[in-house]
C-alpha cells in the first residue's frame, strides 16, 4: 500500500513538472516575438553599487555614482541609431528624451539644500524609475524648509538591463547611508522624516522597521506613503522561474517581461522579470517583519504614517496595504488617503466594482485605530469631488469640498499617477511648463488603426498624473505643522 502511494505520487509530481516545464517552454517561444534587445538590455555596468561593496558614507555613494555615469555614457550614449525611431531614444545624445537635457539629471540622486533646514526627508523612488518620481513631494518639502534627499537606488536611472542584475538586498545599504546623511545634514535635533513611493514605499517600511528591531539608523519622525508595495499579485512569484530557460542565449528574451522603445527619459519602458520578482521578495520581507514585531510588541513605536493610495491599482494590492499595515499599526495619528473611481453615472456601466467589501469595512465598519478619507465624487451626477474622512475609532462624514473634479474622460487614478502633479512637464495634463523638446508623455492620446503601434496602448492611456494632487500636497504641508 504505501509503495503504491510513494509511486502515484511521485507520478503526480512528474505530471505538474511536465505541465510546468511546457508552459514555460511555450512561453519562451513566445518571448521571442518580443522586439529585439538593445545594447542597453545587455550591458552590465561595472561600477553599479552592490551590497558588500565597502562605502564609508553617502558621498562615497555619489563619487560610486559619478563613475557609474561616466560608463552608461561612454558604454552606451550613443550620436545615431540605426533604426529611424532615435528622435525618441533617450541613450541618443540630444534626442528629445536624453535625460541631459532637462535643467537636472533626476536619474541621479537629487539633493536640495536648504539654509537652517527645520528638519530632512528622505524620499525614496519608485522599481523601474528614478529620483524623478518622488520630485513633486521633494519640491514641496523643500518649500517648507527641509533637507530632502532623493537617492537613485542601484539598478535605476541607467539601463533596464541593470535591474536583472540587483536584488532587494542591493537596495537596503544605500537607504541606510542616506539615512545617515540626512541626520548629519540637519543635526541631532531636527525632524527626520521618511517617504516612499512604490517600491520605494516598502523600503521605507523595512527600514523603519529594523530601527525599531535595534538594528542600524533612526526610526523617523513621521512615514510618507505613495502608492506603496506592500503586496504584489502572485504572479510576481513567478517571475523567476524564467530562469529555467533563459540562460540559453536561444531563449534570452524570456528574461524580460516587456522590450519597449526607451523614449522616457526617467523611467524604463522594458522591464526584466527579475526586477518584479525582487518586489515581490522585499513585500514578503516587509510583511514577515510585520508580523515578527508585532508579536514582540514592537509596533507600539512605529511612527504615524500618512499614505496615499489609489483604490484600484494594477501593480500592487490595495488589500496589503490596509490588511498588512493599517491594520497592523497602533493608534498613533495614522492616516490612509484612498483615492475612489469616479462614479458619475454616466461612465459607472463601463467600469466594474472593486474592493467593494474592503471599502465598506473602512467606511461604516467595526471602529479603525487610524483615519481614512476617502476621495470621490459629490454625488453620481457629478465629476466634482469630496473628501469623506472617518476619524480613529468615529464615522464617515458628510464630505469637504475640495474644489476639484475628475478630469474629462478620466475614469479612475492609476498606481503611477499618485505622486505626479498636473503641472509636470514630463507626465502632467499640458498646465505646466514644456519639457525640453516638447515631450508630454501625459498628454499623449493616439488614435488610429490597431496593430500599428509598436507600444502597448493601455501604456499610453494610462493616467500618469494625479488630478487631486493640489489635495495631497495640502496634507504634506498640514501634516508638518
């Protein structure tokens, strides 16, 4: 009898092996439909900071950094290419997207210095993006009188090819020594504060959470969340099972995910499965220290967290942040912005209902130790829009007016419109100044045939700013007071 079960279900195990190793093997075959890499897919650049290489402090980091640059432009800046699409390719010197260009390299880390500063933010960006990202809150903290340190992260701000090179653990060192920068910049007394956007945000969680558990660095004063990732779909586990195929050359675009046109100059297009898989592995660091800390009961020092989130949002799970932060969090003046679909009636038939459990539960459920407001429309017959909040342990109110509405056509934010204002030259709805070359990705809105363009279309028609953004910077600002 049992020689019978070890047999079924070795041949249970043979079976899902075989049904694996096929789908995979499909899916390699597929890959190579994909566009054709470039060298900057391919390139490993040799002066990319690691964990284990020996910096003494942050400027160690930039000096590492001004390196790192001078290769991506020796190695790769190119004065032509070959393929009648350079105009856009931001590794061609003087196309319209060469990063150089604008009045800073916001792929390099950012410092922006103030006399006297009332305290410093860290801010740390975005998987696939660069300081850029987190630029509208550095601007709006520095106008308030504080330090802000945006660090590029390894991996970004170069070639996407370099983040199939870079672990989570890669990322850890350059906070803390930045970390430590801004302490020594602003002084012994002065606030300390942290934000994160993205995979930026679940950086920031981590970090807080080793200087609670003793480890390296300060706890902050206060935590900054931009649509952060402190869960991922399953798939993300997934990504790194490419590598049972990838390392033949046959089959080398079965690394990527996606090979696209490089025409944004602060953000990579392609992206490595790799990069998500690493995402995917720091949620599941952040979640797991969550937990070892709140059993210890060590949560009870976390510092107030202020997060912004839109309520749908397709790369990270709206769910984790309430279930595996908010939820987890003590009564300490936390607060958890959502940002809700727009429900005019005259669009609501083309959209689904999501998280319409979870949205009840944060509005008119069991008391919460934190606040949510909730931003949506007036009523269903209008674009214009409220703020609802639900105090700690109270009901939801009746709403602000905030004197915006949802712009025409728009039906909803997006996980990368949180943190950009209108007013970007790169990503905004045209109010702001023109970026060098007239390139306003934000504003881009083709039409024509299908199967022409060689760029997704949801890509284009993804919302890359946020419409209520005057709203957000409002609560940056009420929050240092």
């Amino acid at each position: 009898m049992a020689r019978s079960i070890v047999k079924a279900l070795l041949a249970t195990i043979a079976s899902v092996a075989a049904i694996v190793l096929t789908v995979m093997l499909v899916r390699a075959v597929d890959a190579r439909k994909l566009s054709d890499l470039g060298t900057w897919h391919r390139v490993d650049l040799k002066e990319e900071f690691h964990a284990g290489t020996p910096l003494a402090d942050f400027p160690a980091y930039l000096e590492l950094e001004r390196r790192l640059f001078e290769e991506l432009d020796r190695r790769i800046h190119v004065d032509r290419i070959a393929d009648g699409k350079s105009q856009l390719n931001r590794y061609l010197r003087g196309s319209d997207s060469f990063p150089e260009r604008f009045s800073a390299d916001w792929n390099r880390s950012i410092e922006l210095e103030v006399d006297r500063p009332r305290g410093g933010i860290l801010l740390l960006h975005g998987l696939t993006d660069s300081p850029y990202s987190v630029r509208a809150a550095a601007e709006v903290f520095h106008r308030q009188g504080y330090y802000v340190l945006a660090p590029r992260l390894p991996g970004h701000g170069t070639t996407p090819g370099a983040l199939a090179n870079i672990r989570w653990e890669d990322w850890l060192p350059v906070v803390q020594l930045a970390a430590s920068h801004v302490r020594r910049v602003v002084g012994p007394d002065a606030e300390f504060l942290l934000g994160g956007y993205s995979n930026g945000g679940a950086l920031a969680i981590h970090y807080t959470l080793d200087a609670l558990a003793g480890g390296d660095g300060e706890s902050p004063d206060r935590l900054y969340l931009f649509s952060p990732a402190i869960g991922v779909t399953r798939f993300a586990a997934m990504a790194s099972w490419h590598r049972l195929l990838a390392w033949i050359p046959y089959f080398e675009k079965f690394r990527w995910s996606s090979i696209l046109p490089e025409y944004d100059p602060f953000k990579y297009n392609s992206f490595p499965k790799a990069a998500g898989y690493q995402t995917h592995a720091l949620t599941l660091a952040v979640q797991g220290r969550l937990r070892e800390l709140d059993e210890q009961g060590a949560l009870d020092g976390m510092p107030p967290v202020l997060a912004f989130q839109s309520l749908v949002d397709s790369t990270v799970l709206t769910e984790s942040l309430v279930d595996h932060l908010f939820e987890e969090l003590p009564a300490n003046g936390s607060e958890l912005v959502l940002f809700d679909f727009n429900r005019a009636r005259r669009i609501h038939g083309f959209l689904r209902v999501p998280h319409a459990s979870m949205l009840q539960r944060l509005t008119s459920g069991p008391p919460l130790a934190y606040a949510v407001t909730l931003i949506t429309n007036r009523d269903d017959t209008s674009n214009e829009v409220v703020a609802r909040r639900r105090a700690p342990g109270g009901e939801l109110d009746a709403g602000r007016p905030l004197g915006l509405a949802w712009p025409e056509g728009v039906y909803s934010l997006s996980h990368v419109a949180i943190p950009f204002s209108p007013e970007d030259s790169l990503y905004g709805d045209g109010s702001g100044p023109s970026p060098p070359g007239g390139l306003q990705l934000g504003r881009l809105r083709p039409r024509g045939e299908k199967q022409l363009l060689i760029v997704p279309i949801d890509l284009f028609m993804r919302l890359r700013y946020n419409p209520f953004f005057p709203y957000v910077e409002q609560r940056l600002i009420d929050s240092l007071r």
